[in-house]
C-alpha cells in the first residue's frame, strides 16, 4: 500500500541517491536489479517520515548502513522499534563492515530474508 509522502521527504531521499556513502553504494550494487536471491530492493525509501537505505517490501526487511554518527543514538532504536511493531526485520552494518566483507554481509541479509517473504 503507497504512502504519501511529503515533497521535503521525497527531496531528500533523492539527494541521499545521489551522495550515497562508499559502503552504500557498494551494496547497491549487490542488491540491484533482483541481484540478491531475486529480492527486489529500493534504496533512500521515505517511509511513516523516515528514510530507509534499503527496503525489501515483499520480506518486510530494512536494511541500515551507518557511520561512526549512529553509534548508540536513541533516535535509531526509536526507529528501529516503530518499524518492528509494523511487521519489518531491521538489519544494521557498519560502513566498515560493507567495505570489508561484502559477501557475509549479502548472506546474512539473505539469512534474514529468509522465510519472511
């Protein structure tokens, strides 16, 4: 079911594509165009007045790739528990860990897509 979203939202996701972080852009290129398992991704999805990096609708999964800037913030496990109650599995990497070791981080999303969808 599509949301409205508000124009200053949807600007901004749009932004964020276009200045997407190394690690962002490397899974990009590993969850595009069903790559992953046939899993169907959109990235900087504005959604209930966030922006997701990654979302995959059809198993309810969000994925999160963070800097040093999100270490221990209050507003993420706000957020993380608004979509929980709504039914979507939350995965959380650090940049770091994208750019290090791909291919574990590309299986545990598909472990945890996994029976969702």
């Amino acid at each position: 079911m599509r949301q409205p979203v508000r124009p200053l939202h949807r600007g901004f996701a749009r932004s964020m594509r276009t200045d997407a972080t190394k690690a962002e852009n490397m899974l990009w290129q590993a969850l595009r165009n069903r790559q992953l398992n046939g899993l169907k991704f959109k990235r900087q999805v504005p959604l209930d007045g966030y922006i997701l990096d990654f979302a995959c609708f059809e198993a309810r999964l969000i994925i999160e790739v963070d800097g040093s800037q999100h270490a221990e913030l209050q507003r993420d496990t706000v957020r993380d528990r608004h979509f929980e109650t709504r039914g979507f599995g939350i995965l959380r990497f650090w940049n770091e860990e994208v750019e290090r070791n791909l291919d574990a981080v590309c299986g545990a999303i598909l472990q945890a897509a996994d029976g969702r969808g």
